[in-house]
C-alpha cells in the first residue's frame, strides 16, 4: 500500500486498466514508493494530474510485421513503438527483438526510459519499441527482410525531431545498419540523426557501442569511492549475459582493476577463476554469434554450468547484472549476499525483482539501480545525436571523458537526491525522485494538460 491515497488511486488505475501488464506495474510500483516520499510536499503534482498522465503513454504504435524466410515461407511478427513522454525532447529509446516482447514489457522499459533520459541531462524523452521476431537462427538475409518490413512501418512515426530508435537486446549494429538503409530509400533523405547506433562510416558515435558497459563501470566506480572509499581494484566480479552491456563492462571492469571471473547466456554460464578472456568471448558473440558454453571448451581451466541463473552461485565482490529483467530474485539475492558481495549494479533494465533489493539494502550492500547505473549508452546516443546535428564528430577520448562526466554527475545528482529527502545512501529513491522532478517540471512549465 502506498501512504499517499492519490498514488494509490494513480497505481490501482494503472493495474485496473491492463491487469496482465505484471512488469509495467512493477516499474510504476517502484517509483510511486519513492514518490510517496515527496508527494505531500507537491500538492500541484495532484492538483495539476500530473501523476496520472505520466504513467500513461502519450502514444502506443502496434503494426504487422510480415516477413519472407530464405526458403519463400512468410512469417507475420508484431511491431511496436511506445511513445511514452516527449515532454523534455524527442522520444528516445531502444528497440528489442526477442520473442518475449509485449506490451508490458515495452511499457515498463519506456517508463523507466523517461526517468534515465531525464538523470542523463540530455534533451531527450522516453520511447521503446521492437516486436516478438527471434533474430536467434535467423540468416543475414532473413533479418534483414524483417528490418526493412519493420521500418516500412515505423518510419511514419519516428524522425530526428520526433523520435529517435537505437538497439536492445537483439539488436546491435546489424540491425541499425538495415534500418537505417529502408528509412533512407522510402524517405528519400538523408537523416542521420533518426537512429542511433549506427555504424562510425555513417553518422554513428564513437564509444556508442562500449557506452553502456562503460557508464556502468564509471558510475560503480564512482559509488564505491564516494560512498566505501574502495573502488574495483583487486575485485572479484561476475557479469551475467554476454552480449552489448555485459562485453564492455567486462572490459571496462577489468582495465579499472577488477577480475570477472563469470559471464553468462540464456542457456548457462562460465566460470573462469583465471579472470575471463575477453577476446575469447568477443570472437565467440560479436565474431559467430555463438554460445557461450564455447569457452569452456576453448579455455583451459574454465568450467561450463548449464542455467544461466546459476551464474550467481559464483562468490563475488561486485555483481553487475546485464541479462534481462527480473533474473535475480529474493532467492538468489540472498545467496549474493551470502557470499560476500559488498555491490550490485545494474546494466540491464529492471534485472532485480523487488525482493531482491529489499535483501541487498537490508544487508547493506551499495545498489545502483539501472535508470541511473545504465544511462551511459543513451546518454551517447545523445551525444550521437548532437554529432549528427553539427556534421562533425568528436574522438574517441572527447566522447569517453564526456561520457565519464555524465556517469560521475548522475551519481552525484542520485545521492544527493537521495539524502535531501531523508534517505540517504538509497539510490533507488534518489534515482525515481531526481529522474522524476526534472520531468514533473517540465509537464507543469509546458501546461501540458
Ligand atoms: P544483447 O542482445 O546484446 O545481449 C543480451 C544478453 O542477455 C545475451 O547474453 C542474452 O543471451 C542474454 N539474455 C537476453 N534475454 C535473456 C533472457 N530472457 N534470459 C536469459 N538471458 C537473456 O543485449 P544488450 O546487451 O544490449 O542488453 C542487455 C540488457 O541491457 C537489457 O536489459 C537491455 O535492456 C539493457 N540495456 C541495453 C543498452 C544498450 O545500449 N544496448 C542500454 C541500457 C540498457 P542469449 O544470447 O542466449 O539470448
Ligand atoms: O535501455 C536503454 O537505455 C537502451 N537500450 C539504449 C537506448 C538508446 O536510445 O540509446
């Protein structure tokens, strides 16, 4: 129950209209708690509806995605676009292909979307889209035809000034590059700034693809300065997944002093004491598209498990999720705990169930929740977007140390946050009211109802 009776009238509305949307309602949950802290000190948030109106989306895009295989069979997929909130810039979010998409997903991703955008500092809104397709198995051909039958759609409702797609799980370079290509030909016009993550020969950024394991290790890193006087030197660290966020927070990870020794895939993980060899498991995803049960047959010393949620049976001092939702419960936190761990930080959306960072608070574990932790890779998907509006581009370093910036003043702005409302060292809080306000002010200054 929510102390405030204006949330909870705003959350049961939010349950009642779509009761099968369990991971929307999950998100929207967590941030009206941290609201509720608040609320009563804003008494212009109810007068004006703002609350109402920021849990509803502005706009819900669902299409036909019908698609040619390579032996002449077509399939039909769903498409989406969730234009949640434009009210602090373009709409700006992800795409994810994976079968499990729905609306409840896309919904949950682009609410937490509006609040990440918002701590980035950027002129960016919230969106999130994809469709049901499996690119898993799938030819270069086939994924292709289904990208072009996918933007012959969506390429009504998106545009520089509009909305902005970029990837998600299941989508990466490939996928951006065959996006990129159907918008330009149906729109006779070359708009780099549409899409993010595209390839650095056409308008992409430096550093957008290492952003989003980067940012997460720059805001870890910062946390455990600021808030333990340690950092990741001589740190035991287990990443889950092995896709965009997981490889370059490995990497980065590791440069900062610390040894993974742990990655993971949908169908199990690997467990390296020797500290994971990066290259082996970059040839393995970004080389063949492989799995990773591979490395252990390449890498002496290492073992192979079958589950992938068993990657957290592995002691660690830093565990950074950066799978998918919910893959860590209350269950599995408290064997983290048990073992050790003094942080998590999320690199996936909402990887953490409830429960599970109720155990991690209650044990004193630092917790950086995702809207802040993974902001880095839309964050240079702005700063992608800026390159584009300028024709120019800056190096490699010029975006990291920009970058760096951007993790290292979220922190701060989260945590103080945090301790202005009396909850200090609760990120969570500081993450959903910081994310939050910005917004709220905006709908109030642009009289948006
Ligand atoms: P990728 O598709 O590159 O990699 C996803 C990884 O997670 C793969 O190892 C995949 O295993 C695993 N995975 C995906 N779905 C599941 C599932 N249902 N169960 C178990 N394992 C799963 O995606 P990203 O690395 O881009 O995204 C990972 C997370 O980070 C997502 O939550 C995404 O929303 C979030 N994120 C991504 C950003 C980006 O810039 N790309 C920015 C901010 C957040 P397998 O290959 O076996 O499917
Ligand atoms: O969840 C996310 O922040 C992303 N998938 C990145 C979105 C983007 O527009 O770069």
């Amino acid at each position: 129950m929510l102390k405030s009776e204006y949330l909870q009238r705003v959350y049961t509305q939010v349950v009642t209209r779509d009761p099968d949307q369990k991971e929307f309602h999950q998100a929207v949950l967590e941030v009206l708690e941290s609201l509720d802290m608040i609320v009563e000190q804003h008494p212009e948030y109810e007068q004006k509806g703002i609350i109402e109106t920021f849990v509803e989306p502005e706009r819900m895009i669902c299409f036909r995605v019908p698609w040619i295989d390579d032996e002449g069979k077509v399939h039909v997929n769903r498409g989406y676009r969730i234009q949640f909130s434009s009210a602090i810039g373009p709409y700006k979010g992800g795409l994810r292909f994976h079968p499990t998409v729905n609306l409840s997903i896309l919904k949950f991703l682009g609410f937490e979307q509006i609040l990440k955008n918002s701590l980035t500092g950027l002129p960016m809104g919230g969106a999130k889209g994809g469709s049901d397709f499996d690119p898993k198995g799938k030819s270069d051909g086939e994924v292709m035809r289904f990208c072009q039958s996918f933007m012959t759609e969506l390429n009504r409702h998106i545009g520089q000034f509009v909305d902005v797609p970029a990837g998600d799980i299941g989508v990466g370079a490939r996928e951006i590059g065959y996006l990129f290509g159907q918008y330009r030909r149906i729109r006779g016009s070359y708009d780099a700034g549409v899409l993010t993550g595209k390839g650095l020969e056409f308008g992409g950024s430096l550093v957008r693809t290492e952003a989003t394991g980067y940012g997460l290790c720059y805001l870890t890193e910062e946390m455990l300065k600021c808030m333990r006087n340690d950092s990741f030197q001589g740190k035991t660290v287990v990443i889950s997944g092995s896709g965009n966020v997981a490889i370059f927070a490995c990497q980065k990870a590791t440069q900062l002093g610390g040894k993974v020794v742990a990655m993971s895939d949908s169908n199990g993980y690997i467990h390296d004491p020797n500290g994971i060899d990066l290259d082996v498991v970059k040839d393995i995803k970004l080389g063949h598209r492989g799995r990773i049960k591979e490395y252990a047959e390449r890498v002496p010393g290492s073992t192979y498990t079958e589950g992938f949620r068993n990657i957290w049976n592995v002691p660690c001092d830093i565990a950074l999720p950066c799978a998918t939702q919910n893959e860590i419960d209350g269950e599995i936190a408290k064997i983290i705990v048990k073992n050790g761990a003094m942080a998590v930080a999320e690199g996936a959306n909402m990887p953490c169930r409830p429960e599970a960072i109720h155990v991690f608070q209650e044990a004193g574990l630092l917790f950086a929740p995702a809207k802040a932790a993974n902001a880095g890779g839309v964050a240079t998907s702005g700063l992608e977007m800026s390159q584009n509006s300028m024709r120019y581009s800056w190096t490699f370093e010029e975006v990291d140390a920009k970058l760096k910036d951007i993790m290292v003043n979220i922190f701060h702005n989260i945590y103080n946050a945090a301790e202005e409302c009396g909850h200090s060292g609760d990120l969570v809080v500081g993450a959903n009211i910081a994310g939050f306000k910005k917004v709220a002010d905006v709908m109030l200054a642009q009289g948006l109802i």
